[in-house]
C-alpha cells in the first residue's frame, strides 16, 4: 500500500463508504492510463475492525493486472498461501471496495475479478461499486448477478460517478 493511501485510511470511519471509494478513487490515478484498459482502484477492508488489509490498483504489479487482482495477490503474499488458497487465511467478515464493477471476463484469458471474489468464498461478504462496467470492452457484465448468486452483497455507492469514469478512460479516445 502506498504511503498516502495509508495516511489517508487512517482518516476512514467505519462505514463511510464515499471515503472508501475516494480511496480506491486515489489509488485508480497511479494507473498508467491506456486505451486498452480502464484505471481501478481497490480497497480490502476487514469490516469488524475497520482495518485495511489490501489496495491495488491496475496495472500496479507485473502482467496484465486488474486492481481487485493485486489485492488478492498481496494478500496471498501476505498470508503465505496461493490465491486459490485465500478463502482459508481470511475472516469471514470482509468487503471489497472497487470504483469500477468487477470484470466478468478478461479478453486478456485471465481469470476474471468476479471469479476471483468468489474463489475467496463467503469471506467477502460485500462488494461495493463505484460504477457499473462501462460496454467498451465486454458487454452485459455479470458481475452483479454471479456476486448477487453467490450470497454476496453488491452495494452500488453513488456520488462519484463522473470523478471515477473520467479517471477509468483516461487515455481512451474521447468521442468527439
């Protein structure tokens, strides 16, 4: 975790949502922007002590990473197991805070973010979104349904639409 996302996670009140997504809305501007992706950031937050245990954002570690991608892989470094194992190191009271719905499929062939979460098992027990998928890559994201399927909680936290797309496409061709 960077050392401003730490100082400003230490600012966050249980609960507070919009501070959560500014979070990850801070983190998503260290992406590189590119027209082959959009910039996410993403909070893990242990929801019973308020304490984060994970952020990402995309593109921050080597491949074609995803930020809810380098939460999992850090928290799997930090744990000692693989991420397919994570389920087992984690409470079971965590949620995850993305500014941009979790993808369902990855034209890269990586595993999808969605598929990630849910590997995890129950121990996410809620997803909250800044912003729905937009269609430019892949259209009628399923993420919402498959978490909505799997007893996970899909908490769309509005307020911030237009500060977190414009930092998504940054470096995507604007219509004009």
């Amino acid at each position: 975790m960077t050392e401003n996302a730490l100082h400003s996670a230490g600012n966050i009140e249980a609960g507070d949502h919009i501070s959560y997504m500014r979070l990850a809305l801070s983190l998503a501007t260290q992406s590189p922007p590119k027209p082959t992706n959009y910039r996410v950031g993403a909070v893990v937050v242990h929801e019973a002590t308020n304490k984060i245990l994970a952020t990402g954002y995309t593109l921050e570690l080597p491949g074609n990473t995803h930020a809810e991608q380098c939460c999992f892989e850090k928290l799997s470094e930090k744990y000692g197991v693989a991420e397919s194992r994570l389920g087992e190191a984690l409470s079971d009271d965590v949620v995850l805070y993305t500014t941009v719905e979790p993808c369902s499929q990855r034209l890269s062939g990586n595993l999808p973010c969605v598929d990630r979460i849910l590997a995890i098992g129950s121990n996410i027990k809620k997803v909250y979104v800044g912003v729905y998928e937009p269609d430019k890559f892949v259209t009628a994201n399923s993420s919402k349904q498959k978490l909505k399927d799997a007893n996970i909680e899909f908490v769309h936290v509005a307020g911030l639409d237009k500060e977190i797309l414009e930092v998504a496409t940054a470096g995507h061709e604007k219509p004009s």
